[in-house]
C-alpha cells in the first residue's frame, strides 16, 4: 500500500481543522478548538485503482514561516495552504509560507484553499488577488468546511498530483 504525508498549513483559524474533520469524518462543527502542536489524521482512499494511506497533518496555524517546526514538514508528500476567505492576511501568510517552502522543498504538489465560502457576505479577499496567484500557476480550489463544497475534490486532487497521475 502507499502512504503519502500531507500538511495543513495556514494562518490561526482559516479552517484546517474543519477541513480535515469533514474529509474524514463528513462532520463540521462551528466549536473553534485551536490546534496546539500537530494532529494527525488518517484516511485510506482507493486512487485509480491503488489503495492509498493519507497521513493528513493538522499543524498549529503560523502567520509565517519561521515559526513552522521543519520536523512536521520532513517526509510530505504535498501540502495544502488554507486561506480564510473572509481575512486577506491570510493570503498573505500563506504566500510567505510557500516562498519559504519552496526554498527548501522542491517541486512538493500543493494546492491553495480559499475557504470559508459560505460566508459570502463577509469576504475580504477579491477576485483579482485570487486571480492573480493562478497566473502565477499557483493550483486553487474554493471550499467550505461548513457545507462541505469541493473539500473531497481537493483532497482527491491533491492526492492525484502526489502519485503523478
């Protein structure tokens, strides 16, 4: 079987937690439970025929990079950064975070969440700032944890980008 290591990085309470808890466990809560160090979850999917063990890290949220334990970082395989749709410094941390990433991890599959979509009436980040990452080849995806909206795909993407398929 493989096993492939993913980290969730971002900013405190862009909804990582939520993320990972709907992927598992299909469930959302609207209780905020700050994660403290990293937890790890895991989840067996079947990709194009190959069983898969996703070893999905839930790491504290950082407002940068300096601050992230390189030891949660060794040995993944891809990562998610996880914008809060409603707050732009969110976005903003996670493009220092990737520069620093990419500094050291090379050519890692990643995908960029703007999440919190159901919030429409709150949203505080604009289209051409979203816009522009994809120009940059920077790989999108807009979620809601709440409802559920694309978190299956992006996980299903990202594990299609780890195994190169």
């Amino acid at each position: 079987m493989i096993q492939k290591k993913i980290c969730m990085l971002g900013s405190f309470a862009v909804g990582k937690t939520s993320l990972v808890r709907r992927y598992i466990e299909n469930m959302f809560s609207d209780k905020y439970l700050t994660t403290i160090g990293v937890k790890i979850d895991k989840k067996v999917i079947n990709l194009l025929g190959e069983n898969v063990t996703l070893m999905i890290w839930d790491i504290a949220g950082e407002d940068g990079y300096h601050q992230l334990q390189s030891s949660y970082l060794r040995g993944m395989s891809g990562y998610f950064l996880v914008v809060d749709k409603t707050r732009m410094s969110t976005l903003n941390a996670v493009i220092d975070i990737q520069k620093k990433i990419m500094g050291t991890f090379k050519d890692i599959p990643n995908i960029v969440i703007i999440n919190k979509t159901d919030l429409a009436g709150q949203w505080d980040i604009c289209d051409s700032a979203i816009e522009d990452l994809q120009r940059k080849g920077q790989d999108i995806l807009m979620t809601s944890a709440k409802t559920g909206e694309n978190v299956e795909q992006a996980f299903s993407r990202l594990s299609s980008k780890m195994l190169g398929k």
